[in-house]
C-alpha cells in the first residue's frame, strides 16, 4: 500500500495499491463488499484496513458456487499493525 496525503490538511490522505488481476472490493458505508466472477479453486483472501492490518483466510470456491463470509477486523487479532 502506498499512501498520500495533504501537507496542509492532515485529514486528507488515500491509499494506492495496485493490483495484477480483477479480483478486489472496497467496502461500503455497512462494511460489506463483493467480488463477482471469481473462478473456481483455493484463494488467500487478503483484508486489510489503515489502523488494524492485515488478515489473511484461504477460501474455496468451488464450480458455480456463492460464498458468504464474515471478516471481522480488530487490532489484536491481525498480522500486522500500522
């Protein structure tokens, strides 16, 4: 993750991180996202927010398959903090 920001105004700042493929989502106001179209087969599913971290699950994703999961984010439970 790359993140800019405001000299003048400390409140204004963003996050770039570039992806090699389509599979990602930003969360919206609720904290749910989607990501469609994903082919069958064993996935790292990454998280990661500005405060707590990352967390990593693996997920399976089998032939026509809908997954639901449920992240759940917290300083003391992820691999790295900021």
């Amino acid at each position: 993750m790359i993140q800019f920001k405001c000299d003048v105004h400390e409140w204004m700042k963003g996050w770039i991180h570039v992806k090699e493929h389509p599979y990602f989502a930003t969360t919206d106001a609720s904290g749910t996202f989607r990501i469609d179209d994903v082919p069958p087969g064993t996935y790292t599913l990454v998280t990661w927010h500005e405060r707590w971290g990352t967390k990593r699950q693996p997920i399976v994703i089998g032939t026509g398959q809908e997954l639901a999961l449920e992240v759940a984010l917290s300083p003391s439970t992820n691999e790295t903090n900021q």
